[in-house]
C-alpha cells in the first residue's frame, strides 16, 4: 500500500490546477459511485487528479490507483478497499477500471459493504458500464467527457474565456454573442488551430508532435482498450486498422455496407459490428436518421471521423474542407444535444432545428423554404439574420 500512496503523492504534486474541465461543476462528487467515462486521451485521469489536489491534497483520506498497477495482478480491489476504509479512507478515486477484470464485482460489493467510502472511477467511453457482470445501473452516476471544445482550447491555450452558450443562445442571439467578441479576439484564427490540433488536451505538452502522439493513442485503444472490453481477437484488431484506414479516406461517407465488407474481407454483421466497436470508442461518429442510438444491426446513414484532428493524423493530404466543417459541427454539437440526419440540409438537431453547414459563400438552397433553417459558414466572424459561423458552435460546453 505505500508504494501506491507514493505514487499517488507524486501524481498529484505534478498536476497542475489552473485549468478546469467543463464538466468539473457539473459532476456531483458526493455520490458514493461515480463513474467518468471518455476515449483515451480526453483527459479523464487529469480530472481524477485535479479533484484530489483541490479537496484532499495530500491527505490519508484519499487516494488515486491505476488499476493497471501490477499490485492488483495478486490482490484484489475490494481487499484493497476494506483495509483502506479500516485506516480512515474516505475516497477512491480509480483510474481505468476497465482494465482490471473484476471492475464490476469489486465495485458492487464496495459499495454495499463499505458505506462510508466514496468512488470515483475512469473508463473507456467503449466500455459499457452499465452491462457489467454485476448490475451498477442503481448504485452509479455515469458522466461521459469529451475532449476540448473550441471554448475550453482557447481557455487552456490563450487563457482567455470565450462565453459558454447553449444552442437556444445561438438561434435566438448568435449576432449579439459574435458582436460582443472583442476585436482582438480572433475566433476564425482560433478554430483553424483548433480543428488541426486542439481536441485532445495533451496538445499543450507539445504541439509539434501532437499528432503523431495522437497516432499511438489510436493504437493503443486498438491493440489494448478493444481487445480487452470486446474479446477481439488479433485479426480483428488488424481488420479494423484496415476499416480506419479507409475511412479516413472517404469520411463524411455514406456507407455501402456489402461493398466496405468486401474490401475488409468479413461479413456484412462483422462489419456493422466494428463500425459499433469504432463508434464505442469515440474513433468514429455514427450519423442515423433517429435518435434512439446504435447498435450492430442497424446501418448508419452517414461516418464521420470522431474529430477533426483525427482527419488530420490520418490523412493530412487527403483534407477537404467540407469534411472537415461537417465533422466539426457533429463533434461539438452533439456532446449537449441531439443530432440525426434529416431528408434536408446536414444536420437536424433535438428533432427541430435544420443545420446546412458550408463556406462563406454558401447559398441558402439546400434549406429554402424549410421553418427553423440555418446556415452555418466558415470563415465569418459574426452573425446576421439565420446565417451563423460555425466557430460560434465550439463554444457549447
């Protein structure tokens, strides 16, 4: 146990709080099990420590594992646990439960049997938590974080507070909120460094390899996350390599399910299953024409990449700006908001607002005629009437 004190010690002597995730104000950290799922990178264990630093410190009351640490090969997180408790221990905070095999069981009996402890824990967002061995769903509050908005990469970079809005803000007030941006505030600057390399966090540890460390990021949740949440085995792992591969290339892309399962190789089934896997783990988004969520036996109507900055490690030769605005509007939009795909226009979001997404000389055809409208261009700084820049979208969460 003193060697993961230490290690705990040393983590949090090392994070720094000055930043704030959104999602901080928003978790209620008194629940006994809370839960924060997000892909790898989205900056979940950061979270974990930032909240340990500012209320515990460097008290016994409060520790952070990794549940990856060989101790808990030979012993178990819930022995752990109880002589914790025993010392005093008010608060676990757990780091990638999803790599320890009995998450479920250890975390049920913690707390039915240790009252007086709290938990916190970090997942894979492919982890579905929820449908563990042992049944979670009364005793746990589930939050899911999703990388940097546009808002928050200015904050953490620039380290200044663009305004948090909500998408009735932008339809009822976008030409106010964008004439109230001061002069030197460049917003059309900021999304351009935003959309290449500003989603993930660890950006701001060195921007000039950013996107080869994204690269084994990916890699990582393909060779490790995967295999172990899903049971896939190493042929699968190369299948869906070849998968990101070739969407990476195509996406926004409307999926010819029988033609994309012959140049994998497998069935249409295994395919719509590793499309279901890549949306899982926030490598892809699944655009559908409901809002009742995915599953593998229903074939999306249009892929995205998860983020523009994965379009950017993938195929930076390969850009098209178009792609890039649509998968940016979906990325932001969606995190507060629901998103499908309408017979109209890109996007219908919360099942009544039309989204056309486009340059700064896009017309108003696709959408004419069509109630709650809009047009969204790049390359504009403010608002007028129902056209809205689409950086204004970045500044949701």
């Amino acid at each position: 146990m003193n060697t993961l004190r230490e290690i705990s010690d040393l983590k949090v002597r090392n994070t720094s709080t000055r930043f704030k995730r959104f999602i901080f104000h928003k978790i209620d950290w008194n629940n006994r099990l809370t839960g924060i799922s997000g892909a790898r990178g989205a900056g979940k264990t950061t979270l974990l420590l930032h909240y340990l630093k500012i209320t515990h410190g460097f008290s016994t009351e409060a520790i952070y594992l990794e549940l990856d640490h060989i101790y808990f090969a030979e012993n178990s997180l819930y022995d752990f646990a109880f002589q914790f408790e025993k010392e005093g221990g008010k608060l676990l905070l757990l780091d990638e439960v999803h790599k320890y095999k009995n998450w479920s069981h250890d975390l049920k009996i913690i707390y039915d049997n240790l009252p007086g402890l709290r938990v916190v824990f970090t997942s894979s967002s492919a982890l579905e938590v929820y449908k563990g061995s042992h049944d979670l769903s009364r005793r746990l509050v589930l939050y899911q974080l999703p990388g940097l908005s546009l808002r928050e990469f200015v904050l953490l970079k620039y380290n200044y507070q663009l305004p948090l809005v909500t998408l009735n803000d932008i339809i009822l007030e976008a030409r106010e909120i964008t004439t109230n941006i001061p002069p030197e505030v460049k917003p059309v600057k900021y999304f351009k460094e935003y959309i290449q390399g500003g989603y993930y966090p660890f950006f701001i540890e060195n921007e000039s390899l950013y996107h080869e460390k994204l690269l084994n990021v990916l890699n990582v949740v393909l060779e490790s996350d995967l295999p172990i949440i899903f049971n896939i085995d190493f042929n699968s792992v190369v299948n869906l390599k070849k998968l990101i591969a070739i969407l990476s290339r195509l996406v926004p892309y409307k999926p010819n399910i029988k033609r994309l399962s012959e140049q994998i190789g497998v069935t249409r089934e295994t395919l719509l299953r590793y499309l279901f896997y890549l949306e899982k783990a926030q490598i892809i988004n699944w655009l559908g024409k409901d809002s009742h969520g995915i599953n593998f036996l229903n074939k999306p109507e249009k892929l995205y990449l998860q983020n523009t900055n994965l379009a950017f490690a993938l195929s930076r030769d390969l850009i098209n700006e178009g792609n890039i605005r649509e998968t940016f509007f979906l990325n932001q939009v969606k995190v507060e908001n629901t998103v499908t795909y309408p017979s109209k226009g890109d996007f219908r979001v919360n099942n009544k607002f039309i989204f056309e997404v486009g340059g700064r000389g896009k017309s108003q055809h696709q959408i004419k005629d069509l109630p709650n409208a809009f047009v969204v261009k790049d390359n504009i700084e403010t608002a007028s009437e129902n056209i809205i820049p689409l950086w204004l979208f970045g500044l949701l969460y």
